[in-house]
C-alpha cells in the first residue's frame, strides 16, 4: 500500500527540487509527443537547441521574447506574495500598450524623445496600475475573489484595444490593416546592435532588482508578507490591511503595463493585433518556476522564451506543429507542482499486514 505523508519539515532545497522536477518531466513529456510524431527526441531536441543558439540573432529573439514574460512575471510574482491571485496580466499589458500608444499619438505627439519616452513609461504604467485596481477595490471593500475578476477583465481589455485599433485609431493610410499610424520615432524603444532587444529588457532587470529590494529590504515588503502568511497576525499587529492590498496590486498591474509598453513602442510600433498573445499567462508559469523570487524571474523568463523560439525551429526544420512548445509550457507548470508536493509530503510503501486495523 502507498501512503501520501506530510513531511515534518519540507526539504530546504524545495524550489530545486521543484524546478527539477519541471524541467525533467517537461522533457519526458516531449520525448514521448516526438516520438508519437515518428521524431527522434534527440533530433528534436537538438533542432531546438540549434535554433536558440545557432546565432546571436537567434538568442536575441529569446530575450525579446523574454522582455513581456519578465514583467509578467513580476507582475504575478508581486501579487502572490501576498496571497493575491492575479490572474489579469494580460488585460493590465493590454491597458498599457493603449495607453503607451494614445500618449504618443494623441496626447504628446510633438514632444522630443528625451521626454516622450518617460511620458510613455508612465502612462503605460498608470494605465496597467488603474486596471489592477478594479478587481483589488473589489477584493479589499467586498471581498469578490480575484482570480474571478482579473481573468475576465482581460477579455475586456482585449475587446476595447481591439475596437480601438479597428474603429476610432485606426489609420487612415493603412490600406485597411487594422491597426493604428505607427508611432513617432520619439517614442520607439532604442534598439541594441542590430537585434530586436530594446531598452526594456535591461528596465525588466532593473524592475526585477528593485522588486526585491522593495520585498526583502524594506518595512513595506516585511508587512506585505506577513499579511500574505498570516493576515489575522497582521490586523493584531495593527497593519493596514486594506491599503496593501491596493498597493500591491496596483505595482502588480503597473509591471504588466510596462510589458505592453515594450511590446508596443520596442517591437510593433503601433498598436494592433498581436499584442495580447498570452504573455500574461506565461507570467504565471514564469512566477512560479521562479519560486516568486524576483531575482529568478529574468532566469525563468529566458527559459521560456527559449521554449518558444526552440518551438518554431521544430516547425521551420522538422515540419512538426510550433504548438508543441505550448505542451511543454504546460508540462513544466504540472512538473512544478509535482516538485513542490514532493518537497512537502513523502510516499510510503507498506503491505498490507503493516497497516493498522
């Protein structure tokens, strides 16, 4: 008989075992789909590979890819310190990349780089912030479950960029592309050495960096996670509850609007279709194979990124579907989980005649 205990004290390297754990189950989950698809596993996996690496054009992609999913990820990772589930990443993203392109084609269309750029981070910021605070409102004076309110404000959110971009911003040059004019050339992230990587790949270290500073360091970030730990401790030790619920998940939304404003002034320079390709989902994946340490967020997000850019190499080489790398996305998520509970409960093994009557 098998018999599923809780561990006296959970391993001391738990997010190893747990990280472990993902990436291995994760391959073993490929191995099969490849060779259910008549590919070699070893080919494939060496396609991947060669598609990250072959080039610094082709690791380029990666941390461009990598930019989103590290805001993202913050965003996720902030949130969840203190027991708050946001599930609202892509909707708050999507707010950003609105506000980050109305700043700079309607409201500072003529104003120099050196100060349209901060105005834009801004903006994308406060406009990711103010969507965070609708379902944080909710949470804090009625207690409506996040999880509940994030997920569908993202549809929302998707809906109204897409009836702006389709409607009242679309281009009038633009031939019937549904999008809007591009943006100035004041507002477009510089880029480095030829590649897609802009100026928001090292802003999501630097916002990383400061993350954890904010959460280790500080008074702010102690009160935060004992209220995450024990919030009955935390109204005894006075700590305003309400309000931190408010601030955090309004850093939380501003990280994910940062993303948008990367993908929209550093990739696309315009606002169109193509924005909301699930990044803020990703983040959830990214926070937790983070173990929600800001400092890990940057590694897992390049992770990642490496799994979707290996995956369109299996398409462009081997013919096998892109889709595979979101499998494999999804396999590391169970494979985390998996990790975790083992680093928390033990299996025994007994027979029968050891069980107790």
């Amino acid at each position: 008989m098998i018999r599923v205990e809780k561990r006296k004290q959970p391993l001391r390297c738990q997010g190893a075992v747990a990280t472990f754990s993902a990436v291995a189950i994760a391959l073993v989950v490929g191995c099969v789909i490849f060779a259910a698809l008549g590919v070699n596993p070893l080919t494939a996996y060496t396609a991947m590979g060669k598609g990250v690496l072959s080039s610094v054009d082709a690791f380029s992609e990666v941390l461009v890819k990598a930019t989103p999913l590290i805001f993202t990820g913050l965003a996720v990772a902030t949130a969840a310190t203190m027991m708050l589930w946001n599930i609202g990443a892509e909707g708050q993203l999507v707010w950003g990349g609105i506000c980050a392109a109305g700043t700079a084609l309607f409201l500072f269309p003529g104003v120099d780089g050196w100060l349209l750029i901060p105005l834009v981070l801004a903006a994308s910021a406060l406009g990711g912030m103010v969507w965070s605070l609708v379902p944080a409102l909710l949470k804090a004076k009625l207690r409506v479950n996040e999880i509940l309110t994030t997920l569908l404000l993202n549809y929302v959110a998707i809906i109204y960029m897409e009836h702006l971009f389709y409607g009242p911003w679309r281009d009038p040059a633009g031939f019937g592309f549904p999008g809007t004019a591009q943006l100035p050339e004041a507002a477009q992230l510089v880029r480095f050495g030829g590649t897609r990587i802009s100026i928001g790949f090292p802003l999501a270290l630097l916002c990383a960096v400061f993350l954890y500073y904010l959460l280790k360091k500080s008074i702010w970030g102690y009160q935060v996670q004992v209220i995450g730990k024990e919030q009955r401790a935390a109204h005894y030790a006075g700590f305003n509850v309400t309000g931190k619920i408010l601030t955090v998940m309004a850093l939380s939304g501003a990280f994910a609007g940062l993303a948008g404003m990367t993908e929209v002034c550093g990739i696309h320079y315009r606002l169109q279709t193509g924005l909301a390709v699930g990044y803020g989902y990703d983040g959830i994946i990214v926070a937790w194979l983070a173990g929600l340490n800001p400092l890990a967020v940057p590694f897992a997000a390049i992770l990642l990124g490496a799994l979707f850019v290996g995956g369109e190499q299996l398409q462009s080489v081997l013919g096998l579907p892109s889709s595979i790398s979101l499998i494999l996305e999804g396999a590391l998520l169970f494979g985390l989980f998996a990790g975790q509970t083992l680093a928390k409960y033990t299996l025994t093994f007994s027979s029968r005649s050891e069980v107790p009557s």
